[in-house]
C-alpha cells in the first residue's frame, strides 16, 4: 500500500508501476490491466467476431486471469468460449489446479473439460520422466511436459471446432522464453514468438496470447484484487529447467532496471515482424508419421516417442 502517494483520479494509491512510475488506486489498477489486454487483443486481431476460443486453464493465476477478463468481453466479441486443462499426471502437484481450474470455469459458467497424458500417450508425465532415466534419455520433464502438452492441446482444439487457443503467457515468460531461445540460437522459434496468431499450416490451429504484455506480479495483484486463490504449489520439475534460472536472472536485473522485461519482448517483437514472413514460407510439410505440420521430416512428439520407446502409431493420424 502506498500511503503518501496519490493516484492520478484522486483516490490512496495501491500499486506502484516501477516501470512507468505510474501511481495506481485499486479500481485505476483494474481498469489498466484490463485495458492493456484488450488493446493488445483488438490491436493484433488476436480475437475476432464468431471465433470459437478454447482457453488453457491450467487453475493457475495467469490462467485464471485470463478466463476472468476473456468471459467479461465474450459477448461483445460474439465468440464462443470453453476451457481445458491438461493432466499431465503429476501427483500432489496437478489435482491443486485441477480442482480450482473446475470451480472458476463452473463459476464464470464456461464449459470445461480435461485432457490426460495417460489417455492420449498411454503415461503419465511421470512414469515418462522415469522412462527417460531408465533409458539415459537426457532432456529434462519440462522438454517432454512441453512438447505432448502443445500436441495436445492443438489436437484438442482441432477436434473440438475451435478457431484459436488462448493462453495465460505472461510479460514475463515471454521475456523468459526469448532469452532461452537467444541462449539455444533457436531463431525460428524466435521468429513465432510474436503476439499475433499465426496459421503456420493446415492442422495448426492460431496461438494467442493476449496476457503477453502484462508483468506477471500484475496478474497476481490482479487475481488478489478478484478474490481468485493463488496456488503457488511447484511442479517438482521446475527447478530442474533453464527456464528457472533464465527467470531469476531477469527478475534481478528488473530489479535493477526497472522495463527490462518489456524491452526485451518489444525487441523481439521486431525481430520477429522482420522474420516471419520468411520461416512462413520456408517451413512447410508434414512429420512422416504422424501426419502433424511440422518443419522436420519427424515432428518433436513422435522423435520423443521414439526416444523413450513409446509406440504413437494409435495417436491421431492428422494427415488422414
Ligand atoms: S514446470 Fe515443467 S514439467 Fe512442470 S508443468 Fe511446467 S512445463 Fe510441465
Ligand atoms: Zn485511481
Ligand atoms: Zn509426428
């Protein structure tokens, strides 16, 4: 609370926007968070007039956030709207999200529905990080988690007619992921990075982000301020990644240099306006077995199938 600070309507201030300098009141900091995601969705058409929106609802904050904001504009944008959480199958972890992703989708009256890896690759997340061990297969569970959950999720979405699939990325993980890539060299990843929906191919259905350019302690002020639970249980494969260490590397230079994690998403905006339209061209056709758009001749899921010996000839067959 920031008690000898004003707001701009006149009201005690509550939160201080370090990277702006901006004072705001409860009510003012509402507004503005709202307002900054509508702008980026009208500005990058990320939603558009009878779109069928099926958002990721993982149960946590951003997720949440994001369901709260998306089903107060659902009916002047006339789109249709459901949620889905992906089980991966990680005990004392997922069933905390799971529950809270039901009770906020019942609660704002959106149609939610569960996907598990144990029904669509046959395992658990778990029993597939155990897989990997057995086999000195050396990528880390948040490698697989990624890969079979975007999987999923995208062929959830094509079997469920929807048009686009929404997402809870925060300023932050974009920032995060930017800086992994750069650390990779991965710039064709770099490249898809950016807010506006892209239709890479037929069977990708558009990604769009539209938390991208709110800071990640703003959609917890935010979910505070809405009366939503914060679950801050840890995935017990998170400290394990780059991306952990990527996060507190940022998080002390923002400290430092408050609108770091802005500018880096900003550039990397740029960069990626300048190189889209040529990985769009240059990146077409389909994995040779499971019929999935890909740039490889074998997409990501079935190369670590195969890895860890897992048959995916019952997974869906996109090119039939
Ligand atoms: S931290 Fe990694 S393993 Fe855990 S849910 Fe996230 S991506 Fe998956
Ligand atoms: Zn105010
Ligand atoms: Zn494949």
């Amino acid at each position: 609370m920031l008690s000898s600070t004003l707001c701009r309507c006149g009201k005690e201030g509550f939160y201080l926007r370090r990277h702006s300098g901006e004072i705001l009141c409860k009510r003012c900091f509402v507004k503005s968070v709202e307002k900054i995601v509508l702008k980026t969705i009208k500005r990058d058409k990320l939603i558009i007039p009878d779109d069928q929106v099926m958002i990721a609802l993982s149960g946590g904050k951003d997720s949440v956030v994001l369901i709260h904001i998306l089903s107060k504009i659902e009916r002047s944008y006339d789109t249709a709207l459901f949620a889905i959480t992906v089980d991966e199958g990680l005990r004392g972890y997922r069933e905390e999200g799971l529950g809270l992703a039901k009770r906020v989708a019942e609660k704002l009256g959106i149609k939610h529905h569960v996907i598990t890896f144990k029904e669509a690759y046959g395992h658990s997340l778990e029993q597939i990080c155990k897989f990997a061990e057995e086999k000195g297969v050396g990528l880390l569970g948040c490698t697989f988690c990624g890969i079979l959950r975007r999987r999923l999720l995208n062929d959830a979405a094509m079997k469920m007619g929807a048009t686009k699939v929404a997402t809870g990325h925060n300023l932050d993980d974009e920032a995060q992921t930017i800086l992994i890539n750069i650390l990779r060299g991965d710039i064709s990843r770099l490249a898809r990075l950016g807010t506006k929906p892209i239709r890479l191919r037929e069977g990708f259905i558009p990604r769009v982000k539209p938390l991208r350019y709110v800071p990640e302690r703003e959609i917890a002020t935010y979910a505070y301020l809405k009366g939503y639970p914060l679950y801050e249980r840890e995935c017990p494969y998170v400290r394990a990644s780059l991306r952990d260490e990527v996060r507190d590397l940022l998080n002390n230079i923002e400290a430092r240099h408050p609108g770091t994690k802005f500018a880096i998403v900003k550039g990397a905006d740029r960069i990626s306006d300048l190189l889209k339209e040529k990985i769009e061209e240059s990146e077409v056709g389909r994995c040779s077995r499971c019929g999935a758009p890909s740039g490889r001749e074998v997409c990501r899921m079935c190369e670590v199938l195969s890895m860890l010996g897992i048959d995916g000839s019952f997974i869906n067959h996109l090119a039939e």
